[in-house]
C-alpha cells in the first residue's frame, strides 16, 4: 500500500512539472513538451494516426505517444493516471471524467462473400441467434454498443451464439474472412474490404448501430496546456 501510494504521488508530480514546463513554454512563445494518451482500437488506427502527423507539423517541438487498449482499459489508464487523455467509443459514467464528443461512428455487421447474407443489405435482429459469432472482449466500445442496440430490443447477448472473443478489430475481420462466423465492427474499419469485396457489410432492420467517440480527461487534475492543444485541435477536425 505505501508503495503503491508513492507511485501515484510521483506521477502526480512528474506530470506537475510536465505542466509546468509546458506553460513556461506557452508564455514564451511555442507549444512543446511530452503528451500522453491513449486511444481505443478504432480511433488509434483509423483516425488519430494522420491528425497527430497534422498536429505535429504545426507544433513540431511537441512529442506524442500514443497507448493503444480498449475503450474500458484507456478509461482505466485515465483515471489511474497513466494516460492523460484517452479517446474511447463510449460516454463514461465516472463523476471524474469530462468528456468531449468527437466524431460519430456506425457499428455494422459483417460476413464473407460466400455467406448467405452476403447478397442481402438488411437482417431482422431476430436471425442473429442462428448465426456463430466473434465477439470483441470485455471493455471494448464496440462491443458495449452493440450489446446496447440488443438490449434495446429485448434481446440479451447470452442468446447468440459467441464461438470466439478477440482483442482487435482487425483479428474479427479475419476471423470472418475465414469463415469462422459473423461479426460486428466500426464501418470505419471496413472500407477497403467492403470496397474489395472480401467482405460483405449487413446492416439489422431495426435501425443503424450509431455512437460517438470521445475524447476524456480527468476533473481531478490539471491538464497540460499540451493537452488543452491537442483536444482544441481534435474539436476542430470534427
């Protein structure tokens, strides 16, 4: 326990004097210094990749590092103080959290050409139980959007069939393209395949899966005028 409660008074430390640094900086002119943050699978490598390039090229003294976890595991990385942005596929709850909307996003079903729904461009969420699907894990965005448009609709996610759990959207992808079962992920991850035809996008009847993504930092601790920057400049790419 004393151990543990001295990690987290130095890392409430170092990150005082990253602040610091930062905002001496700002008062002489330039925006420089170290951020941390951390991004969901779909806005990690669908989204932030080409506008932390942008953001780099107008602030060129600044550095980002960018961790990549699920939505639940950077809200965790947040609130414990390890990351001091995140950028998740749900709105959290926690008192200590803001948060800041961002883009939105549709989360749609996908199976293999040879699929029987591969012709078809909508189901009835009542034929979902007799299909074999691959699940993202516990925490992920995706996942809790999905499993919310169910319950929606009186339907629990302990009636269809989960034959496999994976931690990527990318591995759901080749888990269908496989023929291993049908899935569901961000249309924002499936473009090119869709386009290419290698795999097939199904939406339900019952409606468009939608959410957004937020960016989140903490009510609990001051955030860095690099922070205040890059959250300023993702509202603006919205």
């Amino acid at each position: 326990p004393a151990g543990k409660l001295l990690y987290h008074h130095a890392k409430v430390l170092l990150a005082a004097h990253e602040a610091a640094m930062q905002e001496l900086s700002r008062f002489q002119g330039g925006l420089m210094g170290r951020l941390t943050l951390g991004a969901s699978t779909i806005p990690a490598h669908y989204l932030l990749p080409s506008l932390m390039a942008k953001f780099r090229r107008e602030f060129p003294e600044t550095q980002l590092i960018m961790r990549i976890g699920s939505s639940g595991e950077i809200l965790d990385g947040v609130l414990n103080g390890e990351l001091e942005l995140g950028v998740i596929g749900f709105k959290p709850d926690e008192p200590q959290i803001r948060t800041i909307p961002l883009w939105s996003d549709e989360v749609v079903l996908i199976v293999p050409p040879e699929h029987e729904w591969s012709e078809r461009s909508f189901v009835p969420i009542a034929e979902l139980s007799n299909q074999s699907f691959v699940f993202r894990e516990e925490g992920s965005g995706t996942r809790k959007t999905f499993e919310q448009f169910l319950l929606k609709h009186k339907i629990s996610p302990r009636q269809l069939k989960i034959v496999a759990e994976v931690g990527s959207t990318e591995a759901v992808k080749q888990f269908v393209a496989a023929g291993g079962g049908v899935g569901f992920v961000s249309i924002r991850a499936v473009d090119c395949e869709a386009e290419q035809e290698r795999l097939k996008i199904v939406r339900l009847q019952e409606g468009r899966i939608t959410r957004q993504f937020f960016a989140i930092v903490p009510t609990e601790r001051t955030t860095s005028p690099l922070c205040n920057a890059f959250v300023r400049f993702l509202k603006e790419q919205v």
